[in-house]
C-alpha cells in the first residue's frame, strides 16, 4: 500500500473526461448525476429489443448505473485493468445503488487473465459466525422464525468479503494504484448525488418492511418528518467517505481488523435480533480462489462459479439437458419454453437436495454435470405435458449422507457488472447483500447484509439434514450466477444478473438467446422472462411471455403472472468488436470506447 499520514486527503483524480469516448445509447445523458430513467420492459418483445446495443473496439462496462460506468471507463480510459475498473464501478454503485450491493455484502467474480489466457474465480461470498449453530433460526419452540423476523437486525450479518475479493483481485490483475481507485466514490460521497428513481422507489417500497427501524439507517434515507427520500434530493454521505479514506489507505486491514471491524461487530450489537459476528470472525476471513464449473453446450464451453453458489451447476444442468432438443430450430416458442421449464424443474431438484458449501457439505459436483446421467433426466421430459414437481436424482458419485431437501429461496437485492478492458482481461462479477437494503443495519455509511438468511432456517426434515443448514463458519448457498462463455477457447459472452433464486432462469435464457436463438447481447436481455424453480411457472408481466399462457396451461403447467425485474447486464466479444446491452427493467447502461 501507499505510505500516507492518516490523515491524508485523497484529492480528485487527474483522468481527464476528454479522453473517454463513449459510444453507448440513446440514454447516454444519463450520465449526469442522477438522471435516472426506468424503461418500462413492455417494450422488449420475444424477438428484440427497443434499445439498440452498444458497440466498441477496445474497453467496455455495462452495469447497473450509468455514474459507476462513467467512473469506470476512465480508469479504462487510463490504461487500468478490469480489475482496476472493478473497484471504482463496486464502490461507486455502493453508494448510489445501496439497496443491491456494496462493501457491507459479498460477491463472486469471473476474471479471464488474457496474458495467461487462464480463467479465475473468486469467492467473496459472506460467512457464518465461529459460534453458529445448526439451529441458529430456530425459535425457543424448535420452529424456524419467520423471515422478516431474521432478516432485520444484526443476527443476519455474515461476515462480508466483496473488499477482501476487490483486494485479491487488484493485488494479482490491477495496474493502478490502490487509493486512486476510491477517489471517484469519495468525491462523490462527499460532493453528493441525486437520488435515483429506481433508488426511490426501493426506499419507499422498504419502508413497510421496517428500513426506518435503526436510527441511523432512517436518517440517512428518509426525511425528518419520516417520509422517504424522492427522487433527485441531492444525498451526502461522508460517513461512507472517511470508510473509503481509510480503506484507500491502509488496504483492507481496517475493515477486518481495525476501526471498520470495531464499528460492524459494535452495529450487529442491536437490541433487536442481535448479532453474533465478533472481530475474530473478521480477522478470519479469507477470498478462495476456487475451481471454475465448466461445461459443454452445443459448440461453446460455458463457465460460472461452483460452490458456495449453486449458479454454474445448475445452469449447467438445465443447459446440459436442453442439449437433448433442438432449441435453435423451435426458436422461443411455446415448445421451446416447454422444455425449457421442465429443465429448470430438474434441475432446481437437486440443487435443493445437494448444493451447499461444499466445504463442509460433500457434494457430488462432477456427478451433477455428468453427461450420462443428464442424459437419462432429459428422458423425463415429455413434449405432450407436464410434471407438476421434479424429484431430485442420483448423480454418480452421491455422498453417501441422506440430505432433505432444501427450498429456501434468496431474495433479489444484488447487482451484476461485466467488464473488458483493453488489455484483454475481463470481469463477470455478481455482487449483493441478499435482501433489498440487507439487515438494515447501517455503519460507516454503508449497509451491512442479511445473507445468513440463505441459509435455510430448518437444520433438518424427517430426520435427514439439510445441506444448506448454518454451521460455524460456513458460506450459505447463493443463486449467483457470472458466467463466462467460451468460442475456440477464446471468451465470446459475459453475463450475469442479480434477482435472487431467479438469476440461475434470467442468466440461462440470456445464454439461451444469444447461442441458440442468435440475439444480440441488448435483444438477450430484454427478452422476456419465463422462470421455474420447480414448482409454478412466472410469466413477466406486461410482455409476450404472457401469450404463452394457453398454450402452456394445455400442457398442465400452473401459471402466475408477475413482475420478473431482473438486471442483466451483458458484453459479447465478436469479429473484434464488443457489444454490449443493459436490461432495459433497471437503470444501467452498457458504455465503452
């Protein structure tokens, strides 16, 4: 790190805005501090996009807000990594998109290392306390409590490790120096933004779900008389500004072993739902660099993260299974989405019953991705109707353990951020702290997250235990899903999105889209969205997905209709060009030069 004085000031940075060039689209006024528009997804269709993608020949970002782009391609802009530019765009969306991520949560990231042409993973997801136990939600009758009830308050907090991972991750692919990379968040911070519409809405919505319950959370997001802060109120917050100071200082041993640590075992002391995270649960923490989960599809090799996520096995199940039929000829008909569902109900099967940390859960993860036995769960599709609930299988090689099965779904309160810089190193990284504004618990100007609650609340189910229970010092399962694919070993497609158990539907069907159905990376992610989780089936509300609804009722699949806001944010590398394309459901952009 930079020897500074404690006290040091970190001044603006010296990149100069003329040597951006941004090519993005029609929205790229939003590039002025908070404006902010929502684009109403009715306007996707099942064969394209209203939004044209983006295109560019040497850097590109596409994330979730148009201020964290803007601060990433000018570290592009100077000749800094993905992994430089990973670390202004999380801490810049920390503080305009709160609700979804930041230092307080965890992530997991893709990075491809160009000079090396090798592939990373890193698992910065959050861990139980030392002192968890498996019946860590149940009450003093033995039933697991309610899920608001563990939500709020510090009992939820895991330990974070999003810094921990963008430390890693700097320390073996960035080219910048460390504290300059803080500099565009910290001047914003202290400077102010004004307040997104898509942040708005989030803070009114949370309110009935107790946002306002800590002192300091309410005074930083709602008005004195109580009410919620609108739209294009101008916010401060140099809480989140000394926080970033330190850490752009002094690394990340502050927030893991210092004055940070002190302050987020101090906050999870709260008298309601109190927390068990204490400073040698900080001080434990470490990023694993882990094997990435690979798989064939078609003419493509297709890689995402492996465990604590169930993300990359089950994409790699359900896509694995579609390889049975013939999706490019059906097109995203009614018979395509047949089976693309019935899949997804297998699939979703035995992720319940199987995935879990596998550090502490022995998990059959080369016999979920077999082909053989893949191949035999195809058979159980039928075209002319449909099962109501997939049973999990027998993968080969299953742990001898009897396991229940696990439903706990994850909420959506995540982001997603694809990166290429002009080096050839890239970055598809989910970020989140679980639930919309996590805990609600607040320190240092930013939000602690809630993702204990991913764990599933009931330790067991007739006797037999479940994989994704808590145990001391484990990583809850996740539905994160960055994904990076593969043409002639070169990548070709990054991807990702947040939206909880529904990321694994959202980032498959934006695969499916541009391999098979050969969309454009904007037409892919506006496409709308059909889900199943092994049970009914969602329709996105408002699109054409809904003019499924007779023909798959005919078929015996339940119907709802419903919101699916998902945040895909995508880049395709294709005859020398990159191009890009932002879901249309949330307010980011895809930009580069």
């Amino acid at each position: 790190m930079i020897a500074c004085s404690p006290g040091e000031r970190l001044l603006p940075s010296n990149i100069p805005e003329a040597t951006v060039q941004i090519k993005t689209t029609a929205i790229a006024m939003l590039l002025a501090f908070g404006s902010n528009v929502h684009a109403d997804s009715s306007q996707s269709s099942s064969t394209g996009s209203a939004r044209a993608p983006v295109v560019a020949e040497n850097y590109m970002i596409s994330a979730a807000n148009p201020i964290a782009v803007n601060e990433g391609l000018k570290i592009l802009a100077a000749g800094g990594t993905a992994a430089d530019a990973a670390v202004v765009v999380q801490t810049v969306l920390n503080l305009v998109e709160p609700q979804s991520s930041g230092i307080g949560g965890g992530a997991f990231m893709l990075y491809w290392d160009q000079s090396e042409k090798k592939l990373l993973t890193y698992d910065g997801r959050e861990k139980a306390p030392l002192t968890a136990t498996p019946d860590y939600w149940l009450n003093a009758e033995g039933e697991p409590v309610g899920w608001w009830d563990a939500v709020v308050g510090g009992r939820s907090v895991g330990v974070p490790g999003t810094l921990k991972l963008l430390e890693t991750a700097h320390g073996q692919h960035g080219n910048q120096e460390w504290r300059k990379l803080f500099v565009p968040a910290i001047v914003l911070a202290e400077a102010g933004f004004r307040v997104s519409p898509r942040l708005a809405s989030s803070i009114a919505a949370a309110k009935e779900k107790k946002l306002d319950l800590f002192d300091t959370t309410k005074a930083y997001f709602f008005n004195a008389d109580g009410s919620a802060k609108t739209a294009g109120t101008y916010l401060k917050n140099p809480e989140f500004a000394d926080t970033l100071r330190q850490i752009a200082i002094q690394g990340s041993a502050p927030f893991y072993n210092g004055g940070i640590a002190e302050s987020i075992v101090a906050a999870v002391q709260t008298e309601i739902n109190t927390g068990e995270l204490t400073m040698d649960d900080l001080a434990a923490y470490e990023v694993i660099e882990r094997d990435p989960v690979c798989f064939a599809y078609r003419a493509y090799q297709i890689c995402g993260m492996g465990p604590p996520t169930s993300g990359g096995l089950t994409m790699g199940q359900i896509l694995t299974v579609l390889s049975e039929f013939d999706l490019p000829a059906w097109g995203p008909s009614a018979i395509a989405w047949h089976h693309y569902i019935e899949a997804a109900k297998l699939a979703y099967a035995d992720r319940g019953m199987y995935m879990a940390d596998a550090d502490f859960v022995d998990m059959p993860v080369e016999g979920l991705l077999d082909r053989e036995y893949l191949s035999k769960r195809a058979k159980l599709i039928r075209p002319d109707s449909a099962m109501e609930k997939a049973d999990a299988g027998s993968p080969p090689e299953k742990s001898a353990s009897l396991w229940a099965p696990d439903t706990q779904p994850e909420r959506a309160g995540t982001s997603h951020f694809s990166i290429v810089d002009q080096h050839g190193d890239m970055i598809s990284m989910t970020t989140t702290i679980e639930t919309g504004f996590g805990s609600r618990v607040m320190t240092g100007g930013f939000l602690l997250n809630n993702e204990l609650t991913d764990f599933s609340r009931r330790p067991e189910k007739d006797g037999n235990p479940i994989a994704n229970r808590v145990e001391a010092g484990k990583r809850p399962r996740s539905s994160m899903s960055p994904t990076i694919v593969f043409q002639d070993e070169k990548p070709y497609i990054l991807t990702g999105s947040p939206g909880g158990s529904r990321i694994i539907n959202y980032v498959t069907q934006s695969v499916i889209a541009m391999l098979d159905w050969n969309m454009n990376p904007q037409a892919a992610v506006d496409m709308p969205h059909v889900v199943n989780r092994n049970g009914a089936t969602d329709l996105e509300e408002g699109t054409s997905a809904t003019e499924l609804t007779a023909a798959l009722e005919s078929l015996g699949h339940k119907i709802k209709v419903r919101g699916l806001t998902s945040g895909l944010h995508a880049i395709m590398i294709k005859e020398g060009q990159l191009i890009g394309g932002a879901d249309s459901r949330r307010e980011g952009i895809a930009a580069g030069q």
